[in-house]
C-alpha cells in the first residue's frame, strides 16, 4: 500500500504532463501561417503605439487608466459593488473623453498613417536647383552659426505645412544665402520665426511651429530647437536650427535631432531627404516607346521588301 501511495502522485504527475503536451501538440495543429503574421502585425501595431505616446503627456493619462482599470477589478472581485459602480461609470465617462483628450496624438498617428507610399508624393526639384539651394543654405547657416544669428529653416516634403504658412509671412523668392541672410539678421521684422522652403524656393517667413512635449530633452536646447523637433513629430519636414547662444548649427528628422553639424553635414543630409525629379517625364517615355515601336515595324517592312 505504501508503495502505491508513493507511485501515485508521480504517475499522476506524468499524467498531467502527457495531457499538457497533448495539448500543446493540437494547439500547434490549429495554428497555421496567417496567425503569426495576425500576431506580428498586432505586436507592430502596438509597438508602434508605444512609441509614439512614449514622452508625451499621453503616457501619463495612459498609466492612470491603467491604474483605474486594476482598481475596477479588484473592487469587482472583492465584492465592492458602490466603488465599482462608481469606476464603472467614470471608465464609460473618459472613453468618451479619449478623442477630445488625445486628439493632438490622434492627429499626429494619422499623419504617420497618411505618410505611407500609397499616398506619398514628395517634393521634387531637379539636380542643378537642388544643388543651388543647398549650397546656399550651407552657405548661409556657416555665416549665421560664426555670427552666433538664430535661424529656423524648414524643408517641406510629403506632407504640406499649410498650416504653417498661413501663420507666417509669404515671400515665394528664390533660395539664396543673402535672402536667408537678411530674413535672419537681428532687429528685422521676419527674423523671429521659422523660414519654410518648398522646393528651390522660400514660400513664407516668421512662421510659428508647435513645441515638442519631449520631456527629456537636454535643458542645452531652447525655444527653436524644440520647435523643430516638435514640427518633426507632426511631419516628415527637415528643420535646420542655428543656435543663436553657441552657434551650433542642427538639424531635426522625424522627432530626432542631430547637432554640431558641419556645412558638409547639412549639404549630405539634405541631399539625402530632398527628391530630385527625373529629367524625363512619363509623356517623355510615352513617346520614346511610340518611336521605338514605330521604328521596330519599319525595320521589320524594309526586311520584308528586301527578301522579296
């Protein structure tokens, strides 16, 4: 008797664990492909979420609706019937809440949605003005960063800034490094504000930006540095920033910013964002392959004769 009393918890042990592996075995039949990818894309999805609310005041709301959901539950399974009416009714208040509350991160979540290349069309200039331009900001944020002039200049691609513009002054004028120059210099009317640039060309000036809510940011940047991060976030525009304290020249990039750059930085940078459009467009191609097709069936006609 006491050795059957010895053996039964093992063999019931065993038992478990065939019966768990079982288990395991037929939910691994059920599973197939297009979970996985259901999963990853999910986790992506959630990922993504996180990021984007991670340093914001979103976090903070986020983390007390999780705090008042734990409480919920616990107050149900104790039995707490008037504390848990109560969060109940709160929980269906802020649902309703959440739009009005979060409607900055909405808004900045669908712009990234917006951003794919389903929809993308960015702006694009050709090589020789893209080379002017550049040359001319590099040119004239060197001069600015020795002078220690702040300056905000903003490359618009993909997304428009509108917005922005209509907050500034219009000027459409031509990128070059004394324009930039006297929009910058200090005492002058356009100085304080962000330029916008829009292909090889300076659509407005003393525009406004949004601030970044980065929380931890280095107390080194000021005013214009979160500015252009804060545009960054809300855009996929480039921002150049000269400091106007150290004359360091930076630039920020999808909520990122980049500082001590030199002029070579700037000009590898920009090269690198700005889209530079094909010398031949689609009517181009269109009549080359009408040419070619055309050519084609004459060569095959002259062939034909010469056989006969």
């Amino acid at each position: 008797m006491r050795k059957n009393s010895l053996l039964r918890p093992e063999t019931e042990r065993k038992v478990k664990v065939v019966s768990l592996l079982e288990q395991l075995q037929g939910l691994s039949r059920t599973i197939g492909f297009l979970d996985f990818v259901d999963i990853g894309v999910v986790a992506y999805f959630l990922y993504k979420i996180y990021t984007m609310l991670k340093n914001t005041r979103a976090a903070a709301l986020v983390k007390g609706l999780i705090v008042l959901a734990f409480i919920m539950l616990v107050s149900k399974w104790l039995n707490l019937h008037v504390i848990n009416w109560l969060l109940e009714k709160a929980m269906t208040m802020v649902l309703v809440a959440l739009p009005i509350v979060f409607q900055p991160e909405l808004r900045r979540a669908l712009e990234q949605i917006g951003r794919g290349r389903l929809f993308r069309k960015a702006q694009e200039i050709d090589e020789d003005e893209l080379n002017d331009m550049i040359d001319a900001v590099a040119s004239a944020a060197s001069i600015m960063a020795r002078r220690k002039v702040g300056a905000l200049i903003v490359f618009e691609r993909a997304i428009g800034l509108e917005e922005r513009i209509e907050t500034g002054v219009k000027i459409d004028g031509l990128v070059t490094d004394s324009l930039l120059l006297n929009i910058f210099e200090k005492n002058t009317p356009l100085h304080d504000g962000a330029v916008i640039i829009r292909g090889n060309r300076i659509v407005a000036a003393s525009c406004l930006l949004p601030l970044t809510e980065q929380r931890n940011l280095s107390q080194e940047l000021g005013t214009r540095h979160r500015a252009a991060i804060g545009l960054s976030e809300q855009s996929d525009a480039l921002v150049l920033v000269v400091s106007e304290e150290t004359g360091t020249i930076s630039i920020a990039r999808n909520g990122e910013i980049f500082r001590y750059l030199q002029a070579d930085d700037v000009k590898d940078m920009l090269r690198g964002a700005i889209v530079v459009r094909t010398q031949t467009t689609l009517m181009d191609l269109v009549k080359e392959k009408i040419l070619s097709l055309r050519g084609g069936k004459e060569n095959a006609e002259q062939a034909e004769a010469k056989s006969k």
